[in-house]
C-alpha cells in the first residue's frame, strides 16, 4: 500500500512538474514572439526612414541611421539565439530586451520626427 501511495505522489509531482515546464515554455515562446514583433514593426520603420533620408539625409541622418541599424540587427541576433536558460536569467534577459526595443524605438521615432 504504501508503494503504491508513493508512486501516485511520485506520479502526480511528475505531472505538475511537467506542466510547469510547459507553462515556462509558453511563456517563453510567447515573450520571444511578442519581442520579435516589436523588433519587425521597428525594422518597418527603420527601412521608411532609409528611404526618407535617402534622397534628402545629411551625413548626421546617415549615422543615426547606420546607428539604428546596427542596434536592430545586435537585437534580432540576441532573440535568435536566446535560450531559456534559467527563470532568473530569462527575467533578466526579457526586461533588458524590452527595455532595448524600447530604446531603439524612441530612437526611431526622433529621427523620423527630425526628417
């Protein structure tokens, strides 16, 4: 009796276990989705702006646009090839990519306001 008790304790901390991994999963996959996003509406931006400055930029527009293109390639690297390395890490991790993607939006919208 009591095997089969532990086994069916054993048995039911499986299942929560295993349904705790895939809610991080998800979790995971949706933060990395809603980052990834974030970062195509900016490359949409970024490549209107390549087009504005183009035909009318000054060599100050051409740097914060080779700036802002660095930045959202450095980012779309860093969603490529992010892990879900720990819950610390992966707090970590999301909060300074948003706060990047944050970053690199507001650069984006002033320069598009300057232009």
């Amino acid at each position: 009796m009591k095997y089969i008790l532990v086994i069916m304790f054993m048995g039911s901390l499986f299942g929560i276990a295993s349904e705790t991994v895939k809610g991080a999963k998800k979790d995971f996959q949706s933060a990395k989705s809603e980052l990834t996003v974030k970062l195509e509406n900016l490359e949409a931006q970024i490549k209107d702006l390549t087009q504005k400055i183009k035909s009318t930029g000054n060599e100050t527009q051409q740097k914060t646009l080779q700036d802002l293109t660095t930045t959202k390639d450095q980012l779309k690297i860093e969603i490529n090839e992010l892990q879900q390395d720990s819950k610390q890490s992966w707090k970590k991790f999301t909060k300074a990519m948003a706060e990047s993607i944050d970053k690199l939006n507001d650069k984006v919208q002033s320069a598009l306001k300057e232009k």
